[in-house]
C-alpha cells in the first residue's frame, strides 16, 4: 500500500537505509542526447533482445541479496524495451533475490514512445511507477536539448499513464539552457502542474565532459549561467511547492506517499544489487561498476564472465562519511553518527553552521540552504583524511 507520508519525513528517509533495491539499466536510444553522458548507445536497438538475455543470465549469477523493496529500470530509454521484456527481468530478480509484495517498481520512459497499449502491458508485467524524461515543455528548449519529443507528446503520454492507471507518475525536467527565458521556464512548470504527475525532478543542465554539448560550449556557444540557474530552482521550488509538490531532496519534489523509495536508498547508503551496461552497484561493503562498452558487456556475459570493471570498498569510516555526503542532499537531513558529530566539530562545519547554510534540527544535520548543497558535501569529503 503507497503511504501518505511526507516525501522530506525522517521516518521515510531512515527506513530506506535498510530496504534492498536493484537497478538494471537498458542503454539503447532511438537517438543520443548531446548532453548527455549516461552509458547509452543510440544506434543498435536491433540487438535489445540479446541484451535483455544477457542482462538476466548477469542477474541469474548474482549472488542473492534479500527480497527488493525496489526496482528501478532507467537508461538509455528502456521504454523501447518490447512488451514482454520488464517481465522476464522481474521474473530473473524475483527469482534471485525475491521482490516484497508491494514494491515500487520504476521504469523510465520518453514521451514519444509511449502508447496506451505499452503502457498496459508495463503495467501488466509489473510497473508500479513510471519516469517520463520530459525535461521541457518549450518547443525552443526541447529543439535546442535535441530532443525527439514536442509539447503535445508530453501531455498526451501523462494523461495515457494516469489513464492506464500507473500508481505513480513522474516528470524529469532540465532547466537552465541558454535557450530559456525565466518565462518559459515558470510555463513548463505551470504546464507540468497542470498534467497532475505525482512527482516531478528538476535538474540543472550540467555540461558533462565528452559530450557534444561541451564541445559546441568549448568552441564557443553559450554555457548555462549558475546565477540563473539557482534563481531557476527557486522558481521551481516555489511554483511546485504551492501546487502541494515537497521538495525532499535538492532535485526532487513529490505529492505525500510517492517519494522515490530507490532513490532514497540510494541517497541513505542502503545496498543495491546493479546489473547491465555501466551499471553501478553497492553491496556488502563494496561499490561497484560494469564495463560501459556494449561489445564488452555482451561477450563478457556470454562468455560466462564478469562484467564488473571496477570496485573500491566502502567500509567503517568511509562509509559513515559517504553515508553523510548523500544524505545531505535529502531534506529529512542525517541522523547522528560519528561522521555528523565529527563534521558539526570540524572547522568547516562550524564555519558553515556559522553562516546558516547547515543547522542541527532534532538531532538532525540539515542543509538549510540547498543550493549550497554541493558545497558542503566538499568540505563532508575533508573528514576522509581524518582517521575516525
Ligand atoms: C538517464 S536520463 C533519462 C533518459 C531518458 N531516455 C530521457 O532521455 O529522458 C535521466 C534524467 O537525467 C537528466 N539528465 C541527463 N543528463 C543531464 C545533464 N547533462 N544535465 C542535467 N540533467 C541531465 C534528465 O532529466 C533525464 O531525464
């Protein structure tokens, strides 16, 4: 059953520390992002069906891990996955590892490609929560982030989701492009408000290395401004905040009872078990992640092989600081511990205690100020020199 609790609740976010998830990732794109630098592959989707048997023969070989509390499948665009795909993976997971009676799970989708009909048979293999990457509703800045989708889709794939009865519906948005204006900005919140998500995430257009996005920046085209874009957050937050959206972590916004259970895990260090391209996982200590070439990933698997390219362990100390560096991005904010105590006594905690940007509430360390967010988990990452 989906509570009605608050998204920012303490409850919430503490509990997600002990729950298990998994993350499968689908790498295929009808056509690439030029911002974005996710483990993606835009020109072979005719080689799905081989990668789905790969990523349940990795799935199959995994050590088990305990039932899920959530599944997220996210790319790449895995709502190019065919009717019939969701299935096996879920039935590869439960059979591994279990899944609770009334897990969340997610799957990412590009407005365009979805249709009444997908969406019910998602919904009949299992989705409980759908991610539309809508990331704008002004036709200037949906051309300008290359993307393949118009307005109308965005609407019409909402509605179609709400109609076909998907319990938990959310919207992915960028702002901050240069293209955008402060007014069409606060339209495509207006616009996103008004299709009812039940959860909507808005990041900042970030400029990854590698991509084409930073090369036309380097060569010369207009970059995202930070000034603007912090003033676009506020916007966002005050625009989702009075249509009844709470804002529970830095990015994300959501009505009572449908906060992301994985990414909460996520961000309160919990284990996920992580399979597929580029993959990252987090298990008995250990991080962990797969080769992030397609060709690699497939022989890898047929090969009987692992896919895992690389892996530090995460324990003790490190840990409790790593544990601090995520949670500080959530509202609920970090409970005690020894990374929290350790942190409000350093010089940098106390120089940012001093200024108001952190605070201690019920025990709780705060960020108050979350555009400052990165900032502290900077100074958080200082503690890693001291020995505990
Ligand atoms: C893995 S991507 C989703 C992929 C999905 N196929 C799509 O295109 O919407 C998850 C989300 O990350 C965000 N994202 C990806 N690259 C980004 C970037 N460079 N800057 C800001 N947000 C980004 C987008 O909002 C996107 O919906």
């Amino acid at each position: 059953m989906r509570t009605t609790e608050a998204p920012d609740s303490p409850a919430v976010f503490d509990r997600a520390a002990d729950r298990k998830s998994a993350y499968v990732h689908i790498p295929f794109c009808a056509r690439v992002c030029p911002y974005c630098d996710f483990a993606v592959v835009g020109d072979r989707t005719d080689e799905m069906d081989r990668y789905v048997q790969a990523v349940v023969g990795e799935i199959g070989r995994d050590e088990p891990l305990a039932p899920l509390d959530a599944v997220f499948v996210g790319g790449g665009t895995p709502s190019l996955l065919p009717v019939g795909a969701l299935a096996r993976i879920l039935a590869a997971l439960a059979e591994r590892h279990g899944i609770v009676d009334d897990p969340e799970i997610t799957m990412e989708a590009n407005p365009e490609d979805w249709t009444v009909s997908r969406g019910a048979g998602y919904l009949e293999e299992g989705l409980t929560r759908v991610s539309f990457g809508v990331q704008s509703t002004d036709p200037r800045v949906l051309l300008a982030l290359g993307r393949r989708h118009g307005p109308r889709e965005v609407g019409v794939a909402v509605a179609s989701a709400r109609r076909a009865g998907v319990p938990s519906v959310s919207v992915d948005l960028i702002f901050g492009h240069p293209v955008e204006t402060e007014a069409s900005w606060r339209r495509t919140l207006d616009e996103v408000v008004e299709l009812e998500p039940d959860h909507v995430s808005t990041y900042a257009l970030t400029v990854e290395r590698g991509t084409p996005l930073s090369r036309w920046v380097a060569e010369g085209s207009p970059a995202p401004d930070p000034d603007v874009q912090a003033a676009r957050w506020e916007q966002a937050v005050e625009i989702l905040g009075r249509a009844g959206y709470i804002r529970y972590e830095v990015s994300n916004h959501a009505r009572p009872g449908h906060h992301c259970r994985y990414n909460l895990g996520a961000w309160a260090g919990a284990e996920y078990a992580a399979y597929g391209l580029g993959a990252h996982g987090h298990r008995d200590g250990i991080r962990f992640r797969n080769v992030r070439s397609l060709d690699a990933y497939l022989d890898r698997i047929e090969a009987g092989e692992s896919p895992r390219q690389g892996s530090e362990e995460v324990r003790g100390w490190e840990a409790e600081v790593e544990r601090l560096f995520t949670g500080i991005r959530v509202a609920a904010g970090v409970n005690g511990g020894r990374a929290v105590e350790a942190f409000l006594d350093s010089e940098d905690g106390r120089r940012l205690a001093g200024l108001g940007v952190i605070g201690l509430v019920e025990g709780r360390l705060v960020v108050r100020q979350p555009l400052f967010t990165d900032a502290v988990a900077r100074d958080v990452l200082g503690l890693l020199e001291m020995s505990s």
